[in-house]
C-alpha cells in the first residue's frame, strides 16, 4: 500500500538496520514457495515484506478514481436505518 506523501521506504533494509536475522522481499508466488520452509523454521526475528499486487485493489484505490469521502458516504447510504 502505497504510504502518504508519495515516500518510499525500504522496509528491508530498515529491518537488516534494526538487526533482524534476515529480511528480504518476495513478490513472486514460485520465490514465496521457495522460501517458505526457511520463514517457517529460520530463527528470527524476520521480516517478509510480501508484494501481492492487492494494493491496487483497495477500496481506497479501485473505485474508478472516486475520492474516499464519497466512497464512504456512498457505502452509508447502503447501509440499513437503524430504527
């Protein structure tokens, strides 16, 4: 998901920084199921930082452009009245 302001951050290199065991990313499914054994079983702390693509789908973002207030306000006026 993208992080307001536009920045970028490197969560692994933060993680490498902070003295985690190991840290790397995965954004591929054949690399996830490469590494999996070794998430499970390495000693950590670990970070995994997964790219899935699903933030392109968030409902912040898929809406046609829509801005957030009026995503919510239409969601609202879906809701049933409390009565």
């Amino acid at each position: 998901q993208d992080i307001p302001g536009g920045l970028t951050v490197d969560f692994v290199q933060m993680a490498k920084g902070a003295g985690y065991r190991k840290a790397y990313a995965v954004s591929d499914f054949e690399d996830f199921k490469r590494r999996l054994p070794s998430m499970l079983t390495d000693e950590g702390p670990l970070l995994v930082e997964l790219h899935t693509g699903l933030a392109d789908k968030t409902p912040m973002t898929d809406r046609g452009g829509q801005p957030f207030h009026q995503q919510v306000e239409s969601l609202r006026q879906k809701l049933p009245r409390a009565g």
